[in-house]
C-alpha cells in the first residue's frame, strides 16, 4: 500500500539526490518492496547506488538533504538511504555513508538487505540489483543473522529501559521472529507475517496485539481510549525482552553458538 505522499517524498529525495550524485541506479527493499508498507507507520528503505565513492562536500550536501526532507515531509523521518558505490559492490562487508534515524553514519548492505533486494527490490530508477549485486547464500545470510542475534540484539534484552519504547518492542519481536523463520527455512518474511510467527512461538498474546494494532490497525481503533499507563508500557517491555532474549538463547543454542 503507498500513498500521494510516499510518492512525493521519493520523487523529492530522488531529484535532490540527482542535484547531487546522480545514482547509477536507486532501490527501494524492506516494507515498501515486499508488498507490507503502511505510510506512516513502515521505513522507507533505499539503497542508492553511485558511480563513485562520495566526496566530503557531497557528503554533506546529502546530509542537509535529509535534514531537510526530515523537516519539511510528514513521512520524511521515515526515509532511510545507504550510498553504495560501484566499485564496492563485491565488498560485502565495507560500511558505506547511510542517513537512517536522523542520524548520518555508516554501515554496511547486510546479507539481509542484499536478499531482499534480490527477491523483491522495487527499481526506483538506473537497471536492477540482479547482475549488479553479489549473490547471498544462505550459509551466508544465516551467519549473518546468528551472529547479529548474538553480537547486537542478546545484548539489548539487558537493557530494560529500552523496552519501554515501542521501536524497541517492536523491533525486538519482529526481528527474532523473522530470523527464527530464515534460519528454520531459508526464506525472509515480512513483519506481517512475523506476527503469524510469533503465535506459533507462544509468545505473549498482549504484546503480539499490540504491535498488530499500532502497525496495522486503523489510526485511532478506540478514540475514547486514555493515555497508555507506564505500568503496562513496564509490563509489556518486560514480556517481549524475557521472551526475545529467551528465545535468542534458544536458537543460538541449537547452532552451538550459546553465549
């Protein structure tokens, strides 16, 4: 699903960015390519890819950019770009200049946005990912997974006071529950579907809800509903980060990869 104003935000990004370091070509993966976008409530997700590496004054001409779009585009906090030069393509594990979350930094395509961008990437301009990108095995995609489970997403299960916020509960439950499916069987589901997952898992009923109705339901389900209370937020953080972390340990120990 896309609206007028998605369709504006990217006609925008891509003019401004064409001012700048015309892309070879601009791809969009994640929500809005695999058929599970919801304006408002999904990141818009794009990798651009540059003839060159960028200099420094493009570099800051990018960032005013999205400092820009943020400022003046009801959706543009949602707008996420890395830029990923050409001759760097087959260097998997190079990080690249990347705006996401208001912040500029770099990080590399990971396995998993490379798959995407295989499956499902939407062509926003310039040829496709195929021939371009270097292919994902799976062997590839799931040591990427197990150790992002291991290396960044164990770690944050310890920290309580992330899990108050619904990015964090969000993030947490949807992300194990689509690497619980691409590690059992090789393939990437949407957040949609992470849901579905998430019951098979016996996860806890009110936070699978929860998620369900602020990503999918309507924009005000209960109009005469108060504030949500700090004991819930308290309570749901803690039933999504005993359930995540739990179930990390789970899949890490059946690799052999515990602690």
């Amino acid at each position: 699903m896309e609206d007028t104003e998605v369709r504006r935000l990217l006609t925008r990004f891509a003019a401004g960015m064409g001012a700048v370091a015309a892309p070879a070509a601009l791809w969009a993966h994640g929500s809005l390519a695999l058929g599970d976008f919801r304006p408002g409530r999904s990141d818009l997700d794009l990798v651009a890819l540059t003839d060159a590496g960028l200099t420094p004054v493009q570099e800051e001409r990018l960032r005013d950019l999205h400092q820009r779009i943020v400022a003046e585009e009801p959706l543009g906090g949602s707008l996420h770009c890395t830029y990923l030069p050409l001759p760097a393509v087959a260097d998997t594990l190079r990080p690249h200049p990347t705006w996401a979350l208001g912040e500029w930094f770099e990080r590399p395509v990971t396995p998993v946005a490379r798959r995407e961008l295989a499956l499902g990437s939407r062509v926003l301009s310039g040829p496709p990912p195929a021939g371009l990108l270097p292919p994902v095995s799976d062997a590839e995609l799931a040591e990427f997974i197990r150790g992002d489970l291991r290396g960044y997403w164990l770690p944050v299960t310890a920290k309580r006071e992330l899990w108050v916020r619904d990015i964090w509960v969000d993030a947490g439950m949807l992300t194990f529950a689509r690497a619980s499916v691409t590690l059992r069987e090789g393939r990437l589901i949407t957040k949609r579907e992470a849901l579905d997952e998430l019951r098979a898992q016996g996860a806890p009923a009110e936070v699978i809800e929860d998620i369900r109705r602020r990503r999918y339901g309507p924009p005000r389900e209960n109009p005469q509903a108060g504030p949500v209370s700090d004991d819930w937020l308290v309570q749901r953080g803690e039933l999504a980060r005993r359930f995540v972390g739990q179930g990390i340990d789970r899949v890490l120990a059946q690799a052999g990869q515990a602690g």
